[in-house]
C-alpha cells in the first residue's frame, strides 16, 4: 500500500510501544464520546447544526479539506464570543462516555494492551472531558494524539494544528504507520466513526467503524466507497469479544473482518 509522505508535526508524539502485540487506537468524539464535542459545541455556540452538516458534506465530497472546515466550526464559536475555559465547562457538563469504553479501557489494561487516543480535537478540552468521565488518575494515564489550541490574551481562542500542511490538519495515519514499520508490528485496532479518521481507516488490521442513531455515518459512507473492510460497532461493549478473541488466539483477522 503506497504512503503518503509524513508532514511535518508542529507537536511531539508520545514514544511508541514497540514490545507489544496488540494495540488500540480509537478516535475520541463520537466514538470514545457518545457525542462529537466540537459538533456539539458548533451546533449550540457556533454556526449551527445546519451550516455544520452541509460542511461536513463538502468536505466528504472533496471541495474542502477537513481541516479547513474543521477551522471555520471553531471560528463560528469564537465569533459568537464563548472563550475556551467556557467552551471546557459546557463539554464537560454534557459530553458523555460510551456505555462500554470504562470495562473496554479496564480489559485493554489487564490485557496488557495500549490505548492511544487519536484525535481531531484539542487535547485540553479531551483531558478535561475524561477526567470528568473516568477519573484523574486513568485520564492521564492515557495517551492522547490530538491537536492543540492557542488561545490569546483577549481571550480569542484557535485550533493549533498538529500538521498544519495536511488537510487532515491531524494526519491519522501518523499515529498508526510507525506501529506498521516495527519489525514485529502489532496487531493494530483501529476505532473511528467520521471524516476525521479517513487519513487512518486503512491502515488499521481491523477497523471497527461506530454505528450513529442519527445516520451520520461519514466513516462507514468512505469505507464502503473505498471497499475498505470494517466491523460496525454501536458500543464498546460489543466490540470488546472480536478484540479478545483475537488477543486470545481464537479468531484470527480474517475470521472477524470477514465475518
Ligand atoms: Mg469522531
């Protein structure tokens, strides 16, 4: 599979786990959350769900790039005046946790498997929303690949992009390609469910793509276009059995992507 040059990383990556078999990497709103932060924070501070969701279209149809549309969701909230320790609290009063992510994250742990968050959002706003969620001692304990923020002295706020030259303006795929280059590579899972994980989808072993209430399934729309195979998912919980029996040695890849 061919590769896209790397671009240039504005921000540090946590050391990779090199002496592992398996490893999940999962995307953060909508999929660890049960609802995307920064869609909820554009729909009732910004521009509105309307405006959003016929951005979204664009850019799945190729005539914006995410990290473009992505910009001008935050700007939208900036512009109605909502500062980013505001924006913190809203999301940590209304963004909740997958049912399932708690035992899943539990399991991944006593099973001697990493989870890394790889995420579109900014890595403060996800801290703070997790260790609301699931504690301060397991919120930082997790790593997180995310973008970052700058905010300014009058209290304006932008996204700090991770790869400012990508228009993922977060290229995925950057997080799970030097797993692929080890000489062992793990077994890589991969956790999504919209534009943002693109870059990253086909790169994963197995590919579990959320299932949304709403039908907005952008991720699962790509995926089938591309004809790149995925598992769907409604929670954590039902995924939690394809990934041990395959860290158990029951199923192989094949056995659950093909199933
Ligand atoms: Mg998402």
């Amino acid at each position: 599979m061919s590769e896209p040059s790397a671009p240039e990383s504005t921000l540090p990556y946590p050391p990779i786990h090199r002496d592992k078999r398996f490893v999940v990497l999962s995307d953060w709103d909508g999929t660890i959350t049960t609802h995307d932060s920064n869609d909820y924070m554009t729909d009732n501070l910004g521009f509105g769900k309307a405006q959003r969701r016929a951005g979204n279209l664009e850019i799945l149809a190729g005539h914006d790039t995410f990290r473009d549309g992505f910009r001008k969701m935050l700007a939208s909230i900036v512009a109605n005046g909502h500062t980013f320790e505001e924006c913190k609290e809203i999301l940590r009063q209304n963004i909740k946790l997958d049912p399932g992510f708690k035992d899943f994250y539990a399991w991944c742990k006593e099973n001697d498997v990493p989870v890394i968050i790889v995420s579109s959002g900014m890595a403060p706003l996800i801290r703070a929303v997790l260790s609301n969620l699931i504690g301060d001692a397991d919120a930082a304990d997790i790593e997180i690949i995310a973008n970052d923020v700058y905010v300014f002295p009058d209290g304006k706020w932008e996204i700090q992009f991770r790869h400012p030259s990508s228009g993922f303006g977060h290229d995925k795929s950057q997080a799970i390609l030097p797993y692929r280059k080890l000489p062992q590579p793990p077994t890589l899972f991969f956790f999504g469910d919209g534009v943002s994980d693109i870059s990253a989808a086909k790169y994963a072993d197995v590919l579990f793509v959320k299932t949304k209430e709403d039908g907005e399934n952008d991720l699962s729309v790509y995926c089938q276009r591309e004809g790149i195979k995925h598992i769907l998912f409604s929670d954590f919980s039902k995924a939690l059995p394809t990934v041990e029996s395959i860290v158990k040695g029951e199923k192989t890849i094949e056995d659950v992507i093909n199933a």
